[in-house]
C-alpha cells in the first residue's frame, strides 16, 4: 500500500543533514537516547527528467519511490530573505534560477514600500538543505505543467504524463533504511542497493511553521550530527549524486555544472560504468 505524508498531498518541509556513517554510529545514537523506529522495507527509488535536465538544473527532483508514490523535491525559498525569495539553502554553491531552465513566467516584483531589508543576521555556514516536498499523483502533476511551463494536465496519473511530458528515467536503485528518532530528529541510516552508505538526520516541519520552526529544526539537526561526531559544515554526497556519478557520468557533470549535485570523490566512484539508465541528455 503506498502512504502519504501526515496531510496527504500537502507539502512538508524538510530541514537534512547527511553525515558519513562510521563503526561508532550506533553506539553514538544509543548513547543520545535513540528510540527506534518501525522497520521500512526495502525501498526502490526510481528518479526522472527530461532531455536538458531542466528539472535537476533546477534543482528539482521527481521521483517515484516503492510503498509512497510520486514524490517532487523543490527548494524552499530561505524564509529570511523578503517575500520568500527562492534562494539556495543555505550553503548551495549557486542561487536557484528556477525560470530561466524552466519556462515559468518570472514573478512581478512587488512594489516596496519600505526601505530594502538588511541583510539577515550571519550565521555559520552549514551543509543543512531545505527542501518542499510534493506527494501524489494530483499534487506532483500540478507542480511538473507549471515547472515545465505546460499549459494543461489532462492526464490523470504521473505515469501516464511521462512519455508526453518527456520524462525519461535517470536512476534505479533500492534503499535499504533503519530508522530512529532521538527528541523531534529522526534519524536514517542508508545502504543504497549500489554499495554506498550515509546517513541522514532530518525533521519535517510544515509551511505554517514559517522560518523560525525551520530554523529550530536546523539547529536540533545539526546538535545531532554534531553530537554524532560529524561536521555540520561538510556535504556529503547523497546515493542519487553517487549512483549518478558511476552510472549516468554525462548528466552528472551536466548537474554538478549547474551546481545541483555534491562532489563524488574518486573512491565514491569506483566501479565506473557505461551509463546503464537511459540519460535524459541523450
Ligand atoms: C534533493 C536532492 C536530490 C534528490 C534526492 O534527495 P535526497 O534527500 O538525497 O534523497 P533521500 O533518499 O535521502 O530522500 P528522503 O528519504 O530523505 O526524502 S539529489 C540532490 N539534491 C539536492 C541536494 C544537495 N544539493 N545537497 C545535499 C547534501 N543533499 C541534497
């Protein structure tokens, strides 16, 4: 059966640190005071773009993951910054320039009646990313017309909008998860079916939480992976950005130029192949 979020198809913010999964791992979370959490079956993840990457390019990422359905991840907009501008997360190489690669119309400026805000107060640089997430059929496909500059949807599943829309698979892969949650952080370790291995702390807030929520929510994420020997500062590659690395080494290079995707080490790539998934760039 697949589930949704608590909500639905509503569309939680997700505030998450990866962090490299070490021999004193476990023994770190015990210490914390981790609870753990109901088992996950093994899960394939299944992502998509289209010829040019103008999904990823953007920083936009649909996938279809076993057990929950059509999943979108988009950038939140750093909730600091005036009328919810979208800029990076905090810490991307680059700002998100969503309707250059996209074809959305850009937003009007709204007029200002006040003088430009200051900046907002510095705080250290940290690898924490801010992403929405969009869950189901009806949701994913109204997000996908708009991002894509469609102008009607009339068709009534993701999977029957593939071919027309021209999505085309970029990745495969099975995820294998333990969970726990130590306070509101839950905690995921991962072994991605390709022999790579990380782990996530992360919390879900909701729009309505607005920026101090997403704010608490870093900083309880990064206590965590500080309080588990990692550096909230360092960005670790996540599976897609590995798998895409071995496997898809064209439209790797083509994101990780647009800055979407994190550095692969040498030793991350190992194993590397002819691309095996259709590319969307071919
Ligand atoms: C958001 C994103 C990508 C899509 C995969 O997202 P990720 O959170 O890595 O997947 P996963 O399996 O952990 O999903 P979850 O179960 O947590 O929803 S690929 C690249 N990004 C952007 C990105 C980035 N630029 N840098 C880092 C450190 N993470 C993600």
């Amino acid at each position: 059966m697949e589930t949704g979020p608590p909500g639905g198809e509503g569309a939680p913010i997700e505030v998450e640190l990866k962090f490299r999964v070490g021999p004193d791992t476990a023994t770190a979370l015990w210490a914390l005071g981790a609870v753990g959490l109901p088992h996950t079956p093994p899960f394939r993840d299944c992502y998509f773009d289209v010829p040019g990457a103008a999904l990823g390019r953007a920083d936009i990422w649909l996938r279809h993951r076993q057990g929950q359905g059509w999943q979108l991840k988009l950038p939140h907009g750093d909730p600091r910054l005036p009328h919810g501008d979208p800029e990076p997360a905090h810490g991307d190489p680059q700002p998100h320039r969503n309707a250059e690669t996209t074809r959305t119309p850009p937003k009007p400026a709204e007029p200002r009646s006040h003088p430009p805000p200051t900046s907002p107060p510095s705080r250290p640089p940290s690898a924490v990313t801010i992403y929405r997430e969009v869950w189901g059929d009806a949701g994913v496909l109204q997000e996908l017309t708009r991002l894509l500059g469609v102008p009607s949807a009339p068709w009534g599943s993701v999977r029957a909008a593939l071919a027309p829309l021209g999505l085309r698979p970029t990745a495969s892969f099975v995820t294998r998860r333990r969970s726990v949650r130590v306070g509101r952080v839950k905690v995921e370790l991962d072994e991605a079916d390709f022999g790579y291995g990380l782990g996530e702390a992360e919390e879900e807030v909701t729009a309505e939480g607005g920026a101090r929520e997403v704010e608490e929510a870093r900083k309880r994420v990064e206590g965590v992976c500080r309080a588990l020997g990692a550096e909230p500062r360092q960005r670790i590659p996540g599976k897609l950005s590995v798998f895409l690395a071995r496997h898809q080494p064209r439209y790797y290079k083509l994101l990780r130029e647009a800055g979407r995707l994190e550095e692969v080490e040498k030793e991350e790539k190992e194993e590397e192949k002819e691309e095996e998934v259709p590319g969307p760039t071919q």
